[in-house]
C-alpha cells in the first residue's frame, strides 16, 4: 500500500514562496518527509554510523573550474573586439547564440485578449486583463493606464520576481504606479506558479506538495527538459506575447517600449533583451551579475534561469543585454545581495565596452542601492530616472505618492484562479501532450543506434587509459558484510574521482589483487558505504557469488562525494546542491547524469584493467539510472542487477506529480530513446529488475 501522505495546508496559508525562503527551506520542508526517508538506509539512531564522506569539495571545485573555462571563454571573444564592426558582429554572434539556447518559439497565435474590469484611481486607471500567450494558456496582467495625457505614450512591461502574490506584490504596484503617474502605460502579468496563474492548485490535497512559486518552476521545468522544453523560453514567450498585446493598444508609442523586473523578473528582463529586440530600453533589478560568481557563491537559481547551453557557448549574463545593444540598458543592483554586486559590477564593465565601440557609451549604466535584494526605492528611482532620459516624457526620478491596492482588487478573474477558467489548460498538459506525439514518432533502434543515442543525449567524453588510482587508508567499524575493504579513489576525468570499495574477508591494504576474471560491482542508491549495512540485495549477491570479488562504488556527487554545498544539509533538497549542478550541467552541455554515467564506464574500463573481463553490474535506486547507460556501452559487462530503477522516462513525463531528482533525467532523452528499449537491449546480458520504482520512487504498483 501506498506509504501515507502529510496533510498540507491550504494554498493561501502557504508561505510567499520567493526566492529568499527557498534559500533558507529545509529538507523535510521542501519535498515531504516521504520524499527523503529511507534515501540513506534505514538504520535506527542508536546505531546509525555518519555515512563515509571524504570528498565533500570535489563537486564544486570540479564545476568552478568549468564555469571559470566557460568564462574565458566569452571573454576571449569579448576582448577581441577592436572596432565597431567588431562589436555589431558580437552583437549579432550573441543573439544567434542566445535563439539556439532557448530554442524555436513557437508560432505566434491569438492573443484573445478581454478586459475582466477596472479600478479607476486618481491619475490613472488599472485594468484587468486575460490574454492567451498559447491557446488556452491565460495570462493575468494589469495595464496601468495613465489619465490626462495626450496618446501615444511610451510603455513598459513589467516582469514579476518570484512572489506568491505575482502582479500584486507591494513593490511591483509601487513601481508600477510610479511609471504611470509619470506618463508610461505599463503592463505587469503574472508568471507561471504566481499569484492567478497556479499550475498545481489541486496538489495541496494530492500526493506531491507542490510549492507555489519556485517550487512549481522548479518540479515543471525539470519534467519539461525529459521532452526538450526549457521552462526559461516558456516563461519569455509570455513575455513577448505581453509586449506583443502592449503594442496593440494605440496609447502606446512602439518607439518607446522598455522592460523592468526584479528577481526572477531581473532574470526574465535580461532574457527577454535577449530574445527580442523590439525593446528600446531596460532595466533589471537584482539578478545580473555573472555565472561564475553564482557557481563560485553556491548560489542556486530556478530552472528558467538556466538556460540550456548557454556555458558551452561562452554566454554569460552580460551578453543577453548585449543582444539589445546600443539601446539604452541599466543594470540595478544592491550592496547587500546574494547576487554578487561585484559580478554585476563586471558585467556593466563588459557592456560599457561594447557600448564604447558602438558609440554610445552612455547607453548603458549601473547602480548599485545600498539595501539586500529587492525592488526598493532607490533601485525604483534609478530606473524612473533611466527611463525618463531615455523617453524625455518626464524628468527627475523621485517616485510619486503611492496608494497600494488590495491582492483581490486586482486580480482578473472571479476567483482568483485561472484553473478556475474554461477552457484552461496546464502547463503540464503540454508537457504530456509533447510526450505521448514524441512516444508516437520514436522508432526501435538497434544496438549500435542505441549506444549512438545514448552517447549523444547524455554528451559523454571519451573514455581514456590507463586511468590512475588513490589506495586511501583503511577505516574500521562499519559493520559491512565482510570483515574488511579497500578504498581506491578512481580518477574518472581531472578532479574527479569515482570512490570504490572492495570488501575482503582479510586486510589488503594495497591494488586488487588479480587472477579472477569475473566480480559483482555494485552501485549504492546514494551511498554505499550506507547500502553496505543495510541494503539486502548487497548479501543477496555475496550469498550467490561466493568468493566471486566485490566492489562498490560512488559515482561523483554520491556517497564519498556528497556535495556540502549551497547551504547545510540541503542534498536533498529540491533547490539543494544535486539540483545546484545538475542544472549547471546543462548550461555546460554535460548534463550531470551523463558524468555519473561516465564515472560507471570508468570504473569499469578500470576494472577491466584489474583483470576483471566478466563484471556483474548491479544498482539500486538513482544509481541504476546511470548504471543501465553504462551497461549497455560497456561489453565487459555480462550480468545486470537493477533494483527500483525507473520503469520509463514516458511514464514520468506523462504523470504530473513524481519524485525523481533533475540529477537522475536525461535532457531531450524522449525524441531518441526510452529506458525500456535499454532495457530490452540487456536482456542479452541478463538483465533481471527488481521492484521497478514508478514516477514516485515507489514499486511500480502504486506509482
């Protein structure tokens, strides 16, 4: 049966879900205490040994080196530009670059746009607007119109951070109503999971709680890349079917657009510079700084703020507002933030270069407030005052009085709630829909086609020999299955070391010993030394193979290599540290699961070279995803034992709520390959599966 689920609150008693709670949110607060029990074994706390953790840097010092390659990257780009052709052509070079990062948008569709009522106000009048940005897909936004003024009028779209309460949020109506009581129309909408437009309302009383917010971008955007979507261009297609109904209002004067937002709404104004160039000036607030400072600084960010491929291409923050080039860009920033001023204070020097040799050099601008993250005053006034020399509709930058309205008063629809709406649609129907046409085109692949699939969804590197060893010192009392092990800390790729133990009944101290053709090695879910206590399927395979060698082993960023980063004991976590480089992985184009797959080839091309040329491959859990790749490309594995390993990447696509971590699913896997057909390929090797976990990493029976 099913194992019983926490009760949840209601959704308007849930916490402002932004971008600072999530930074601070506990594991059990995150996904469930079912999410994370028994991950780790199920010892009692009278006996629980501290799992084995010798290598808690590896991870990070591993993806800094990375990112700091993929910076230099750009910036010897950058720093070759010596003309204003030369800088055009980056301009150009950059906005290519950018439309291959976020993909085809789709074609553009009516807008359907209908005005639900209004809030006349002293100076302006507020409405409330539903436009489609896909069919069926509403859009909640207010237009600040102003009262008094001679048409057309510049505009300006606003971008909301990640706030419960979207549009409503007091310091997106205060800037709001400070540009329209200075002559702009401004246009502010909801972003997916905030304020009206909740994707996942019903979960409170279903099986996954799924956080407003950060916690609804997060679970979407990690579904969305096992069928090639990046939640990042969904989110910046609403914004330019936003600036697309903006400009079908004839109060405003398409000469004079611009774009602001804070947060996740700095995020969604840098990406939008990017991958529209209509705008004629923007402003974001407390987002632009650059990548390695977030990688360097552990800083976590959503899935629509990492954009798929953009490390491998050399782009950094800089270069999507680079992509608006010479229009007027000012970079907002504050002191005390944890997007590092100092990275905003590098990406301005860049932009102020280019801008230099395009001949505008005082197009582009910073300031730096003096308060922790957010939309505050000074930061608002900055932008007013930007804006204001740009469009000459007013002058100065001090924001007028402000009278803030209540959430209700400016929602759009009855209840508060486009699921509320007929006809309506989620964004993981989508999600589902694009899963079951990939499922429908998807031809069987034979064994060299398969491998071929593998290589490329996952961008393995080539495999290299000899591969070089550490023999770590010997630790006693772990109360394993046999009396003693070896730690041998393989060298997979520079920096990185796969972590293997190999049990003995007597001491060893030194290399394997050779002259045994055939050994088990066995992947724990996410620790061995954890799974060596207590995990069944260990004395399983000892009882069947006796005498036969056996070794573990921890791929990196499981077990020995545990990540301490992003924070205390936020491993687990969904905005934790296995989330931290997973998303990396695919702005490097190294999606994290593809390098634990390339740690299992390693190791086992090491073993080979140990003597073993018959290898028993077993795993269990998150591990016997990376473990079935390895299985299929590897032949000196002739044996597979899978334990509660995923019955199929379709299944999770095509379910809402699930369990497994962006660090266990294969970007785009769904338009080449699904597990069961490397399932099918393994049964030459003996393939036997036991207890298949469904989308929520239960048996099968009950997912």
């Amino acid at each position: 049966m099913p194992r019983p689920r926490p009760a949840l609150a209601p959704a308007l008693e849930l916490p402002a879900w932004s971008r600072r709670n999530v930074l601070q949110w506990s594991v059990g607060a995150t996904l469930g205490a079912p999410w994370s029990q028994g991950l780790l074994g199920q010892e009692t706390p009278a006996t629980t040994l501290a799992p084995l953790n010798r290598f808690p840097r590896m991870v990070q010092e591993f993806f800094v080196e990375q990112v700091r390659a993929a910076e230099q990257l750009g910036l010897k780009r950058k720093t070759a530009l010596r003309s204003q052709a030369d800088a055009e052509a980056y301009v150009r070079e950059v906005r290519e670059l950018i439309q291959k990062s976020f993909g085809p948008f789709p074609e553009k569709t009516p807008l359907k746009p209908r005005i639900t009522g209004a809030l006349e106000r002293d100076g302006y009048r507020v409405e409330k607007v539903i436009f489609e940005s896909r069919p069926d897909f509403p859009v909640t936004a207010n237009l600040y119109v102003p009262k008094g003024r001679k048409f057309p009028l510049p505009g300006v779209v606003g971008s909301c951070g990640h706030s419960l309460n979207g549009k409503a949020e007091k310091a997106y109506q205060s800037f709001c109503q400070g540009l329209v009581r200075q002559g702009y129309l401004v246009l502010i909408f909801d972003p997916i999971g905030q304020g009206e437009r909740l994707q996942y309302e019903h979960s409170h009383d279903g099986e996954v709680p799924v956080r407003p917010g950060v916690g609804e971008h997060i679970h979407a955007g990690n579904q969305q890349f096992l069928v090639d979507e990046f939640f990042g261009s969904w989110r910046a297609w609403d914004g330019i079917r936003a600036l697309d109904y903006l400009l079908t209002r004839e109060e405003v004067d398409p000469r004079h657009i611009g774009i602001t937002g804070n947060s996740g709404g700095g995020t969604m104004t840098t990406w939008l510079a990017g991958v529209d160039q209509r705008w004629t000036m923007a402003a974001p607030s407390c987002f632009v700084t650059t990548f390695r400072r977030n990688m360097e600084n552990e800083l976590p960010a959503d899935t629509e703020q990492c954009p798929p491929r953009c490390l491998a291409y050399g782009l950094d923050h800089d270069d999507f507002l680079a992509a608006l080039a010479p229009k007027p860009v000012i970079v907002l920033a504050q002191e005390q933030d944890f997007f590092d001023a100092r990275g905003a204070e590098e990406a301005y020097g860049r932009l102020k270069r280019l801008y230099a040799l395009l001949g505008k050099p005082d197009n582009v601008q910073l300031f730096v407030g003096p308060r922790p993250h957010g939309y505050a005053i000074e930061n608002r006034e900055a932008m007013y005052g930007f804006f204001n020399r740009s469009t000459g509709i007013a002058e100065g930058g001090t924001e007028p009085e402000l009278t803030l309205e209540k959430d209700e008063d400016l929602q759009c629809t009855p209840t508060g709630k486009v699921a509320d709406l007929k006809p309506q649609r989620t964004l993981f129907s989508f999600t589902q829909e694009k899963a079951r046409d990939l499922a429908a085109k998807r031809v069987s692949l034979e064994s060299g086609d398969l491998k071929a699939a593998i290589q490329d969804v996952l961008k393995l590197p080539a495999q290299h020999d000899p591969l070089d060893y550490r023999i770590l010192r010997t630790i006693g009392g772990r109360r394993y299955p046999r009396k003693f092990f070896t730690t041998y800390a393989v060298e997979t790729e520079p920096g990185v070391h796969a972590i293997v133990y190999r049990l003995t009944d007597e001491t060893h101290i030194s290399r394997p010993t050779r002259g045994v053709d055939h050994c088990v090695l066995y992947l724990g879910h996410q620790s061995s030394d954890a799974d060596l206590r207590n995990e069944p399927l260990i004395k399983e395979l000892m009882t069947a193979e006796p005498g036969v060698p056996f070794y573990t082993c921890d791929v990196r960023g499981l077990g020995e290599s545990t990540p301490d980063a992003c924070g205390a004991n936020s491993f687990l976590s969904q905005y934790g540290s296995d989330y931290f480089y997973s998303a990396h992985g695919i702005m490097l184009d190294r999606p994290y699961l593809g390098q634990r797959t390339h740690d299992v080839q390693s190791v086992l091309r090491w073993l080979v070279q140990q003597g073993h040329t018959r290898i028993h491959l077993a795993a269990r859990g998150w591990s016997a995803i990376p473990a079935t790749f390895a299985a299929v490309l590897v032949d000196s594995v002739t044996q597979v034992t899978l334990k509660n390993s995923l019955k199929s990447y379709q299944q999770l696509a095509e379910t809402e709520f699930y369990r497994w971590p962006l660090a266990t699913l294969a970007p785009g896997v769904l338009a080449k390959f699904d597990l069961p057909d490397c399932y099918l390929a393994l049964q030459a090797k003996q393939l036997r599966q036991v207890d298949p976990w469904g989308p929520l990493m239960e048996p099968d029976g009950n997912a």
